[in-house]
C-alpha cells in the first residue's frame, strides 16, 4: 500500500508492564473529522521480532446499493475474501486493475460474485465501468494494529505492548505528495491512553456525482 507515514516513538517506562491504547483523530485542513482513514500501528523496537499473525480467514460483502459501493473502504487481512453484492435495480460491472488482485464480473440485480480471495499486501482499487463515480478501496493489511475511522475521524486502537512504533495513515483522496512532519507521542506506563492527531489535505470527493443516462442500463 503507498502510505504517508507518520514516526511514532511510543516509549513506555519498564514501571508496568500493562498494555496502552492509542486514539487518532485524522482532519482535513479545515479541521474537520476525515472518514474512511486507514490508520496502521507496527512495532519497531529494536528488541522486536517482526512476526505474521495468524488471523482466520473471514469473507466480507461488499454491497452496491444507490448506486455506490457500500462499504467504501474496508480492511482485510491476507487470505480473506471479499463478495460483492448487487442489491440496487440496475446492472453492475465491478472490476480492478490494481496490481495485487485484477479481476470483473458483470453482476445484474439481486446477484453476487463469487468469493475472491485477496492474499496479497496492498490496495485494491474498484470500479464500475458502467457507472464511473462508483468506487471502492479495499486494504490488505498485516499491520498488527489496525482500523477505519469513522464520521468522527478517529480510530482507537488497544493492547500496546511497551516499546516504540510506526503509525501509518492512508485515506483514498489524500493528495500526492503532501508532506507530513513526523509526530511523535510519548506513552507514560501501562494503562495510559494518549490522543495524536493527523491532519490531511484531501482532494474532492466525487462519488455522489451520478452518471444519470446509465442508471438504468
């Protein structure tokens, strides 16, 4: 997945041996609470030894209803698979050309794709070629840490072991190139929960421009 990454040196003192929790709060350059950011946290102490959880293997639905896909965004780790579902009235055609995972099915109403299984790192950009505003994001990610955040922009994550980490926060219409000083907060003992914040220059949001003379294809 192509990241902005934000540095943060998580240093908890040896006086308890308690997990922390760590709230982000992502914003847009008016201050407002962003939606659907991935923020990731990864331990990089140097004592660490980078290991791969194992999680079970989950299948998520993503639906396509009003003409959108509902979720936007959604994270799966790898060997999950992802269904999309067509509960709208008119026909579908979802396809990706994104690097780890390309595939399309024409789905008309009331049907679902098969299971697709996603086992490779990254981002999975979809579309509909028939209704260009249509577009969905899905994370592949063995970040142990992980979540979405929501209307409020924030994501809290829990169970912070002492040592130091990497926070990475990634949002679909988060401008190119954009730079981000590191940010770095300081987790006092076991038990503490600390808030950071994000700030993130976005690019307009062009899902709810409806491509009206094919709504009906």
């Amino acid at each position: 997945m192509k990241t902005h990454l934000f540095w943060l040196a998580a240093m908890l003192l040896p006086l308890s041996a308690a997990a922390a929790d760590l709230k982000v709060a992502v914003r847009d350059g008016h201050g407002h609470p962003v939606a659907d950011a991935v923020v990731s946290v990864t331990d990089v102490s140097a004592s660490s030894t980078p290991q791969r959880a194992a999680w079970p293997a989950t299948s998520r639905i993503i639906d396509q209803k009003d003409l959108a896909f509902v979720p936007y965004l959604q994270i799966f780790r790898p060997g999950d698979s992802v269904v999309f579902r067509n509960s709208d009235r008119t026909r579908h055609h979802v396809y990706s050309f994104s690097a780890i995972k390309q595939f399309e099915f024409v789905l008309a109403p009331g049907e679902s794709s098969g299971a697709l299984r996603l086992d490779k790192l990254g981002v999975v950009a979809v579309g509909c070629n028939i209704h260009d505003q249509m577009v969905a994001y899905l994370v592949v990610s063995d970040a142990p840490w992980i979540g979405r955040s929501g209307d409020d922009g924030q994501v809290e994550l829990t169970g912070l072991p002492p040592g130091e980490y990497r926070v990475d926060v990634w949002q679909p219409r988060m401008r190119p190139g954009q730079d981000v000083r590191p940010q770095a907060v300081r987790m006092l003992s076991g038990g503490d929960s600390r808030t950071m914040t994000v700030n993130v220059a976005l690019l307009p949001d062009t899902r709810h421009r409806h491509d009206d003379p094919h709504s009906d294809y």
